[in-house]
C-alpha cells in the first residue's frame, strides 16, 4: 500500500537507512525477504516512521510514497522494515518520519540501493530416502521460486566420499515455461554412492540471474540392516523395529492401522521378515505403540509382503510421521517355550495318580532378552484353560501344587509377557486317575490255588505208589486183558519143576 504525504518537509535530524545485519548486500536474492533498518537518535518522540522508493534530489515529501508505515515509536530504537526483493523495489530506497506530537517531518534519509543480484538457490530431494543395494530411486530439482516462468535448471552429481578434487558432473539441463518448475532423473539398480546438485537460470529485468548451488543430497544404496530395540536394549528378538540408516540407527515409524485396508496386513508381514531375518524364529505377535523415548521419527513406510528375505527388499515409501508410532515385534525366540516337570517323576508325558494322591508340577522359564523391569507371568493349565497365573521373576521357576483327587487331563504352561504376549506352551503331562484293586483277595486266592494244587499232586503220587505194591507186575496199562471162560485159568499156580 502507498501513501502520499502532502505536509512540507522540516528541519528535523533526518534518520539513517541500512540494510538489516543479517543482508548480504551483494547476494540479495529474487522474491526474498530483506531487512532494512530505519534509525534516529534524536527525535520529538513519538515518531511514526515511513520507507519508501527515493526519486533522486528534486523529490519532496509532497510526491513521496510510503510503501510502509512504522507503528508508534516512543523512543530511540532501530525500526525494520521488512521489503520483498522483486521488481518493484528494485531501486534506491530511503525512509522518513513525522512526529505525531506536532505533526512535524523530517528529511530523507541517505537513500539504499537494493539490486537483485541472484535467484534463490533450488531444492534437490532423493526419493525414496533410503532405498536398498541394487534398488531404485528418483532425483527432483525444484525452484523455489513462487511465480518464475521460463527458466532453466541444470543438474549435477559426484561420487562419494567427495574430496576436494571431486569434480561436478554435468547430468544435464532443461529449459521450463508454464507451470512445471522441476526437473526429475530416475536411477535403477543403484550400486554407487552419489550426491546430486542443482542451479537455476532466469532472464529478469533485461538481466541473467543465477542461482547458486542448491543443497547436496546423497543418494546412498542401503544394506538396511534391522534390529529389535526395547527397553534400550538392542539386538534381542523382542522389541521395536529399528533400520540402520546412513550409519545410524532409525526408529521405523507406523503408519495408522485399520481393519478395512491392508496396513494390517502389511504390518504382519513386516513383522515375520524382520523375524526371518534376524533368525529369531516366526513371529508371534506385533502391534502398533508409541515410543515416547524418541521426539521424532524420520524412517517410515516399510511394506513387506510376507516373501521377502530380508527388510531390504520390501518396497518403501516416505511418510510424514507426525507422531511417535513405531511397530513393536514379537519373535518365537524371546520367549522359548517353559519347561515342565513333574516332581519325583521328572519330564514325564504320562503319570497315573490315585484317588488319594496329590501331584506337583515344576515350571521353570529362562531368556536372555528379558530384564527384572518386564511384567511376567506363569499361566499353568487344564486342557487349555488356565488354573493358575503368577506372577514371577526373569529365569526362575515355580511349583504348582495339584491336591487329590486330580482332575485327570493335559497340564501344561506358559509364559506371559507385559500382560499381552504368550509363549509356546510347554511341554505337557497328561494325568490319568487309577485305582488298583485290594491284594488281600488276590493273595488268598493264589494261596487256595496252591494249596490245592499241591494236594492234587499229593493224591496223586500216594495212590499210583500203592498200585505198584499189591500187585508184583503191574499190567501195563497199554496191553489188552485176556479173557478165559474156564474157571481154573483164574486160579494163580506156583511152576513146575523141569
């Protein structure tokens, strides 16, 4: 906005006009933002100050145009106005003030002279920010400028690590008019180390202006390498998903999860790569929480279908991670199975109990990625249904005490970790109830069978010894009887002598 003052100028201490501290005069770049800084030291206070374009000596107050107005300045300070570097005040430029106590003026200040001498440096982005060996990635030159029309950009790149006698290589140029204001290269099966840069080149005001460098970007193929971090711990199989990073490690951020699309999938997927490659068994569990040990995450969008070897080779994508979700993994390894034994009996998969006899089972559970800070739990059970849930500490065990009569049954136990997640189960015992007869029957009858059994022998052996004596040659019980029908032949005669 302009005003044209009309009041006559005064004799009061005309004001000094420089440019702001923070101005590189020689580098003052189009459609910037530039300082200048309007200064008395004596003055009828309060003052109201004014800046605008200086015509050359012959201008007054009268045909003086205020491009900006100062609020109420009630004592000796340095006021900036702030200008915008475009065509339009592109020229000498002096400030003036009025005394609001009188309405008195003073003179023109020494007049600045503002040259736009550059355009505003480009941005180059690499997209995706990290990307693995052998994988693909886009470069973008974009102008930052809000209205240029008809400019070139150029692009250049050099190996990594860069020395002072890496030189730029020229990737290549490309004129732009209407509405495109970038310029993109894409690279496919990346295997080197580079940094891109770009500059910009316009025709403003019957003038060349350049650019100068834009912001290096590197362009780095990625091992990707992964771990589990909880508690500040590293290196377990249990924990959040962190992605080594341009030699440093970075919290990989989540993005919301729900039912009707395939986050959750994605996720799952993500879980059992990061599992297979750190060879900490399937994953078990995972789930979406917050880690309020870091302010912010810069690593985001791992998508993993389910088949990938290792993280690396799951596609990614750059997200902006406003909050502090990462994914939290739960590998088969960080929490091995409990271990079951019966006590007096040992490891035993099968035990028969009696009506009157009670049973104690021994659960013990050991891991190296657990600390004394974790809630843990022993879940001891019946055919599935828990009977028991203590709590207990990190590589310890504990006995569960099964008073008769026992409910026959598989027992088995498990681990619980932080309320959420279970082990395998253990290995288990299965529990039967018998009751065996009375052996005082039993004996009885084997007595009375053996007593009998000796009198059968007796019998038998008295009678047959008693055969043998009546008669002095026992008929042998294979030969036939002979039969005589004469009375004298039953009569048994001593022998004749010959």
């Amino acid at each position: 906005m302009c005003l044209r003052l009309t009041a006559s100028q005064g004799s009061l201490p005309v004001p000094q006009l420089s440019f702001s501290r923070y101005v590189n005069e020689s580098n003052i770049q189009l459609d910037t933002k530039v300082g200048l800084e309007c200064f008395v030291s004596s003055a009828p206070f309060p003052i109201t100050m004014y800046i605008g374009r200086y015509k050359g000596p012959s201008q007054t107050l009268d045909t003086a145009e205020a491009w900006q107005i100062s609020e109420t300045i009630r004592y000796s300070k340095p006021y900036t106005f702030t200008i915008t570097a475009d065509s339009f005040a592109e020229d000498d430029i002096v400030c003036w003030y009025k005394s609001t106590y009188n309405g008195q003026k003073s003179g023109f200040s020494n007049p600045v002279k503002l040259v736009i001498s550059h355009l505003p440096p480009p941005k180059v982005t690499v997209q995706p920010k990290f990307f693995s060996v052998g994988g693909n990635y886009t470069v973008y030159c974009d102008s930052t400028l809000d209205h240029a029309t008809n400019f070139s950009m150029s692009l250049y790149y050099r190996t990594l690590p860069a020395t002072p006698q890496t030189t730029l290589i020229h990737l290549g140029s490309l004129n732009l008019t209407g509405n495109d204001n970038r310029i993109l290269v894409r690279q496919t099966n990346a295997n080197i180390q580079v940094e891109y840069v770009c500059t910009m080149k316009m025709l403003y005001n019957g003038k060349v202006l350049h650019s100068l460098l834009s912001n290096f970007e590197a362009a780095i193929p990625e091992e990707l390498p992964i771990q589990l971090v909880r508690n500040g711990r590293r290196g377990g199989c249990l924990g959040n998903l962190n992605i080594k990073l341009r030699d440093k490690w970075e919290t990989v951020c989540q993005k919301p999860i729900t039912a009707d699309s395939s986050s959750a999938a994605e996720a799952a997927a993500t879980a059992m790569v990061a599992c297979r490659e750190l060879g900490c068994g399937p994953a078990v569990d995972w789930k979406r929480v917050v880690d309020r040990s870091i302010s912010l995450i810069t690593t985001a969008g791992v998508r993993c279908s389910g088949s990938e070897k290792k993280i690396r080779e799951c596609p990614t994508e750059d997200l902006v991670c406003r909050d502090i979700n990462t994914l939290s993994i739960f590998c088969s390894d960080a929490l091995p199975p409990p271990k079951l034994s019966v006590v007096t009996y040992g490891p035993v998969s099968t035990l028969y109990a009696t009506d009157k006899q009670s049973v104690k089972i021994t659960c013990s559970f050991s891991s190296p990625y657990l600390t004394s800070s974790d809630t843990m739990e022993m879940v001891f059970r019946l055919n599935g249904s828990i009977l028991r849930d203590p709590y207990i500490t990190i590589n310890s065990s504990i006995d569960f005490e099964i008073f008769a009569p026992v409910p026959e049954g598989v027992y088995d136990c498990v681990f619980r970790l932080d309320r959420t997640s279970l082990s395998h189960a253990s290995n288990s015992v299965v529990i039967y109830r018998h009751n065996p007869p009375d052996p005082v029957p039993i004996i009885l009858g084997i007595l009375t069978t053996v007593v009998g059994a000796a009198i059968l022998l007796y019998i038998c052996i008295f009678r047959t010894t008693k055969e043998f004596e009546v008669n002095e040659i026992p008929r042998s019980s294979c030969e036939p009887e002979a039969t005589n029908t004469h009375r004298e032949n039953n009569v048994n005669y001593l022998p004749q002598q010959l």
